[in-house]
C-alpha cells in the first residue's frame, strides 16, 4: 500500500494562542430564506483559493464563483455546483473579498459529511479575519469532535452547516482553513453575514496577527484548546456524581473556581494566548486539589484494560477510591502478554514515582531474574484527531522515574516475554516509591503480580501471514538502530516483508537490446532482514500514475518491443540473483500495482507470466467496478489481498471463493490511525480474518516520505507526513538519543496480541480436527469445541475483556485434550 504521507507526534503546545468553540452544525445545507437573515456581505464577491479543487466528478470552471453565488444546492459531490478536494496537497484554503473593510457578524459554511463513500465532515474548520489579505486574526474555529467517522453511516451524503457564534470583528478579508478528515472534503457556500445588531466596538483588537504561513499552527493550537475546553466539561459534569455527603466546602470551592476558570477561558484566550496556558496549570491544580479532598492520600493506582487508550484526566471512576485490583497475566510459552496500571497523582503538584520490580517467585519457592521476563514502558500522551490527547506512545521508563502533573494520570505499561520461562506460576510485586525533592522515599506502595506459563509452545513462525508496510531502507538508520528496528518487527511477528520500488534493481539497456541490471542498492535493501519467511517486491506502479515504467533506462514505451524485451532481460536476471541469495520461486512475490484492477496492471501480469510462469505475484485491491475486472486477473495473480469494509471488496471476495481462490490476506490502512481503536481496529483484525477465512493482514508500520525535520512542531493531521503509521520516532516524542530510535505504541501492541490470538485458534482448530478422526465419542468432543470456537469468535467484538476469557477457554481445551501427557494448570475465570 503506497501512500505519500507520514507521521509527526504533536507535542503539547508550550503557549497556546486561540481559544475553540465546538462544532455547530445546522439541519440541511440550503441557505436560509435571504429576507429572514442579515445581508450576505459574500454574495458574489471574488475570492482566491488554493490548492486547486481537483474531485473529479464536481470540479469545473464555475469553481471560481460558485462558493459565493448564494446557492446553496445540498452539498453533493457528484454536482457541478459543489467544490471539492481529493487528498489536498495542503489544507484547502478560500480567501473572499469583501471589497471594503467591514463589521462582521456570522460565517457559515456548507459542507457534507455522514460516512458514506468515504466522505467525512471536515476534522476542523477556522475563519481567520484580515484588511491586507496578508496578516489575520482568529476569528473562529470549528471542530468536528461530535461527528466521528463512527457516526452512522448513511446511503448517501449528509449536508450540514458550519455556523459561527456572532463574531462583531471588522475586516475587507475573510479566510476559511478546512481541514479534511481522511482523504475528501467538499464546500458548496460559504456565507458572511452582517451583524443583526452592530456593537459600539468591534471585537478582536488584542487579538494576536498570524499570517497564513502559520496555519499548521493555528490548527495545532486550536485542537489543544478543544480539548482543554473538553477537560474542563468533563470535570464540572462529575460535581453532582461524585459529591460525598450533602454538603462538602472544599468541593464546591474547587468547582466553583472551575466554572470562574472556564468563562476565563472563554472570555479571554483569543487575547491573551499566554493566559491560556496558566489556566490549564492552574486547573490541573485544582483537580489535585479535588482528588486529594476525595482521596486523602497523595496518588493512588489501579489495574486497567491495555487494550484501552488513556486520558490524562482518567480521575473519575468510583470503583476506584481506593488501591484496586491485582496484575494477572497468562500466555503460552515464548509469547507476550501485556498489563497496564494507572497512576493518579491526588496532589496540587507534580510527582515523580520510582517503579520497580522484583524477582520472580515460582510456586516452589524459586527465584528468577525479573529483568529477563518483565520490561516497563510507560504511556507519553499524543495528540489524535478527533480523541484529544490519549496515552499511545509507550517508551521505556528513563531512570525508573515516571512524572504526573497535578490531578492527572500517568500509565505503567507491563510486558513480560521470556521463551525459557518453564510452565508454572510465577509471583512479582512491582514497587512504586515518591521522590521528595532529590530523596527517594522508603516507604513504597505495591502493586501484586502474578504470571501463568501454560505448558503450551507458542512457535516462533506464526500461521497468519504478516505483510506490513515497513519500508526501513527510506530511514536514515545506523547499523544499531537497524538492528533494533528489525528486531522489534520480528518481535511483532512481521513475517512478509515489503521492499519499496526505492530499493528495488535498476537497469539499463545496452546498444545490443541486452540488459544489465545492478543490483547494489537492493542488496543493501535485502540484506537488512535476509532471513524474512517472504518478500514482496513492490514495482511503484499505480493506476493514479499515468506514467508507469519498469526501472531501466531506455527500455522504451509501454508495452513496445523493446520494452517487453527489456522487461524479461529484466526479471530473468532478477530471479536468478535472488536464486544466488537462496530465494526460491516460493518466498518472494511480486507486486507491480498499488490498489488496481486496471488494464496496466492486467497487461504488466500476462506479460510478467509469459516470461516465468513460476513467478508469483500479488494484487491488493479494494474490488471492481464490474465483476469480469477481478475475473480476468485470477489466473495471473497468486496472492489476493482485499481491503477491509469496502463494499467491492466483500463482492470480490465472493468472485475469488466461488472461483476456488482459497488463499487470500486483507489489509486496512485507515487513517488517521491514532483515534483508531487499539482492541476494535487493531487487534480484532486477525479475528476477523480468521471469521472470513484469510491467511494473511497487514497494515502500515514505519514508512516515512518527509525529511525528519519537515514537519517539526505541527500536527500530524495538517502535515504531508504518513497517518496510518503505528510506531513513533525518537525526535518526534523529544526523547534523548540514548533511547531506541523507533518507539512502540499500544496500537501495535494490540496489533501483535491479535497475531498470537490468530495461533490460539488455529491451534485449537487443529485439535478439534484431529479429533474429528477418532472413535465416536471424540467425534463428538471435536464437532462441539468447533461450535465453542465459532461462539468465541462471535462473541469476541463486543468487550475487550472478552478476548482474555476467549483466551482461557482456548488454552483449556487445549489443557483437558492432553490432561494424561501435561499437568493441568487449568486457570479458573477470575472472581
């Protein structure tokens, strides 16, 4: 899956500039009735706009003038009437020209959304206001937090209006920012009202300028304000649930002084960007404050779903007054399992914890290194569209130390892997010690552990095969940080590996029609993971690029004699160098299209078979428009990958089964993939895999195609960098160099636990099978656990807890068939 786009981690602005408002949407897209409303001071005013609309289906000269021809014709991007952007290269940008300076009331905007055919409401909106169309003043943002990608989905699109506050600012320029939400956007009006009732004064005056320059920006700061607004709702709607007693003074102070701190916030912060950051010091303040009259104590923890992202204002939960829960944790042998434990700090000041663990103790009273089985990370909190800031990012813990601003959450991340741990249980306290001023105190709190090894051998080649996107040779990497790279795929199970048309040979056509092909940069490429399970070589070539070629020099135009002679000079020497390398016809596949059905892809196939029929090759598309596109390819391509909830694609994959295709893999490349669910998207792909039938997913991992500085200090939403990305850098997080250069996340994870949930039941389904050959009565036993798996499998979506209980009840059937060969470490359902 190729994609020009890549991931920055957006660090907590330091100064915060703008205040935001939530989203407002009004019913329909139809402008109202002009003899009801204000004067429409946009009505057919010039205006500029960039980039350049480019949807196919709605893009047409009358771009220029239809955003401010008062037709609001229902925001449909299949009408010449609407503008629209199809992966923007920038944030689609109108500025209108009013003529003259003048008083400003309302702005609204006209656009659509609702889900279906992949169309979004826009993520974010702004409305900047100027008099020289170079300098500008915030004038308002929108959010689109209330309508998700979740939302229900409808058959067709949903029209809807952005509509701003009474604004009372002056200016000749208004400028509307539009951020898209994945790949589409549309506008179809944009209105700019007079005031019903001018003011005496105009608002805005202390208002900071910004130039357009600094959009990225403004986006940035403008979703932290969102979300600080969205702390504070949160907060002052747990007064009444979390009040103690009839009357409580400290209580209501602190809340009565969270309200005075909003209507700051509301009041102010569009003037003074600086104050904006002290009202967020002092509210985390007042939520220490709070937490301490609830607690008593200076923090507290608790156990917690790793499979669920964290806020840093996770506080309110009343299960939780007190220190709650023990760590528990199964896995087979040499798999990994994962624990979480949240940190509350019940104080008005920061507070550093050091954590510890101790040895491990099995239940014969022997003692095991701790360090060899259990690693600690810790959650750094990122921002993601659309969620606010969440607790993702899981680096390891610098000096043992994690710190907690006041009245927040900061999370302990445990994982424990060691392939030569023996079956048993295992016991281990992990030691959570404050740091007074430069002194460690004695007194600790403990959080109790336990480990069960089932005498069950998780093997070190998983079934489901793994092709995620990972392209290492774009990354400037030294030999360490290399090492450390592909060792952290191959502890994600990452078994097929994609090499990116970058790394692949190049060759040349010499005077006599003859080929010579170097091979340099794809050996550097090849040898960073040469033991891969298998490889897949990707040529680059889409149906979006109408100039695709084969990577040697002079071979001429598509398809021509010459072009089809360089073509089998081209893979005969490329399949006998990997033959020198010792890859068989079996271990690699070659994937020349991205996402296509097309004719190329069709051609390049038929072309690539006829020169070596042994060669294999791949096709990962989202389906067809006609059926007879996916039927002409069956007998060239012999890895089909679908992509996930595409309505072609679910009809494809009925085409291939009915055709007596049996292997295919899927992949989902949703973005932007940090508000993506890490338990729901994640981890449930290899169980939905499983459910249809697929041997193989994939996802995006590292790919990267901006420079490391190119996007420094934006968010990643309003920046060409790659959103489907799992995994951070070291300089995005402003971590020091000591630390790994790649940086995991809960999201991969979840991605791995999915993997090794793939092997539970595959493992189980082979018991069951075998089963299936003996007497009568294990006959029996085999038909009902292959209904017990398929309830499992059912059932398994709706909860994430519901995944650790599939789990046990995978590894006792496979207990109680060995009960006379294996000791039973049957492990009860928790109480």
């Amino acid at each position: 899956m190729f994609q020009h786009f890549n991931p920055l981690v957006n660090n907590r602005a330091l100064i915060l500039s703008f205040a935001c408002f939530s989203i407002s949407f009004a019913a329909g897209c139809k402008a109202d009735n002009p003899d009801s409303q204000p004067k429409n001071l946009a009505l057919g005013k010039t205006y500029r706009i960039f980039p350049e609309p480019n949807y196919k289906l709605c893009t047409d000269p009358g771009d220029s003038i239809q955003l401010t021809d008062g037709v609001a014709a229902g925001c449909i991007w299949q009408r010449k009437s609407t503008v629209g952007w199809y992966n923007p290269e920038g944030v689609p940008t109108i500025i209108i020209d009013l003529g003259t300076s003048q008083r400003i009331g309302k702005i609204k905007i006209h656009t659509v959304g609702g889900g279906h055919a992949g169309v979004y409401f826009p993520a974010q909106a702004l409305v900047l206001i100027g008099n020289n169309g170079h300098d500008y003043q915030l004038a308002e943002t929108f959010e689109g937090l209330s309508l998700t990608r979740e939302s229900k989905k409808t058959g067709r699109g949903v029209p809807h209006t952005f509509e701003s506050k009474d604004l009372q600012m002056e200016g000749r320029f208004v400028c509307v920012a539009i951020q898209p939400d994945q790949s589409l956007v549309f506008v179809d009006e944009i209105e700019v009202l007079a005031p019903e009732v001018e003011e005496a004064n105009a608002r805005g005056d202390n208002r900071p300028w910004r130039s357009l320059s600094d959009l990225s920006r403004v986006f940035t700061e403008s979703r932290e304000c969102t979300v600080i607004q969205q702390e504070f709702d949160r907060f002052l709607d747990a007064q009444p649930s979390t009040r103690k007693s009839a009357s409580d003074p400290v209580a209501d102070a602190i809340f009565q002084r969270a309200h005075a701190l909003k209507a700051e916030l509301q009041d102010d912060a569009f003037a003074f960007p600086q104050k904006l950051e002290k009202l967020e010091q002092e509210f985390e303040v007042l939520r220490g404050r709070w937490l301490a009259n609830r607690y008593k104590r200076d923090f507290v923890w608790h156990v917690v779903d790793p499979m669920q992202q964290p806020r840093r204002d996770d506080i309110y939960d009343q299960r939780h007054d007190q220190e709650a829960g023990s760590l528990a944790l199964e896995l087979w042998q040499g798999e990994y399992e994962s624990g979480a434990v949240n940190l509350i700090n019940c104080s008005d000041s920061p507070l550093k914890i050091v954590v510890s663990i101790s040895p491990l103790q099995s239940k014969g009273g022997g003692t095991f290194s701790s360090a060899d089985t259990v690693s600690l990370k810790h959650a750094v909190y990122v921002h993601a569209p659309g969620m606010g800031f969440i607790g993702d990012a899981l680096p390891p813990i610098a000096n043992d130390i994690i710190e907690i601003s006041p009245g927040s959450v900061g999370q302990l991340w445990i994982t424990v892997h060691n392939p030569e741990l023996e079956p048993g249980r295992y016991d281990f306290s992990i030691s959570l010690r404050k740091v007074l001023g430069n002194i460690i105190s004695k007194d600790a709190t403990y959080v109790h552990a336990s480990v069960v090894v089932h005498p069950v051998r998780f093997p070190k080649q998983t079934t489901l095969k793994t092709h995620n996107w990972a392209y290492l040779s774009q990354f400037p990497f030294n030999t360490a940080e290399l090492e450390s790279t592909v060792a952290d795929l191959t502890s994600h199970y990452t078994n097929v590996r994609i090499l990116a048309s970058s790394a692949l040979p190049t060759g040349s056509v010499r005077p006599d029609g003859s080929v010579h092909v170097d091979f340099s940069k794809f050996d550097r490429a090849f040898d960073i993971a040469p033991d891969t399970e298998q490889f897949m070589f990707f040529w680059g070539m889409s149906d979006r690029n109408l100039k695709n070629t084969i990577r040697v020099r002079g071979a001429g135009e598509w398809m021509s004699s010459t072009w089809r002679t360089a073509l089998k000079h081209y893979v005969n020497q490329w399949i006998s160098h990997l033959k020198t390398r010792g890859i068989g016809y079996d271990r690699f596949l070659m994937y020349p299209f991205d996402e296509s059905c097309g004719d190329q892809f069709y051609e390049l196939l038929r072309e690539i078979k006829s020169i070596d029929p042994r060669v294999r090759t791949f096709a990962n598309t989202p389906g067809a428009k006609h059926p007879s596109e996916i039927k002409r390819l069956i007998p060239y391509v012999d890895q089909w990958c679908l992509p996930e909830n595409v309505a072609r694609s679910r009809k494809a994959r009925e085409i291939l089964r009915s055709s007596g295709v049996s292997n295919i893999w899927r992949y989902n490349v949703k973005g932007p993939a940090r508000e993506l669910s890490p338990y729901h998207y994640y981890r449930l792909q290899s169980w939905r895999a499983w459910a249809d039938g697929d041997t193989g997913t994939g996802i995006w991992v590292y790919a990267r195609y901006a420079p490391n500085d190119q996007c420094r200090g934006a968010d990643y939403a309003t920046c060409e960098r790659l959103i489907h990305a799992v995994v951070y850098e070291r300089g995005d997080l402003n971590l020091p160099r000591s630390s790994d250069r790649m940086i995991t996340s809960r999201r991969w994870e979840a991605w791995r636990d999915g993997v090794e949930d793939y092997e539970y039941l595959v493992r189980t389904r082979d018991l069951a099978d075998s089963m299936l050959n003996g007497p009568a009565h294990i006959k029996a036993k085999g038909r009902q656990l292959k209904k017990e798996i398929d309830k499992i499998v059912f059932n398994v979506s709706a909860d994430s807890r519901n995944v650790y209980r599939a789990r046990r009840q995978l590894t006792n059937a496979i207990l109680e068939s060995n009960i006379n060969n294996l000791a039973n470490l049957k492990t009860p359902e928790p109480d």
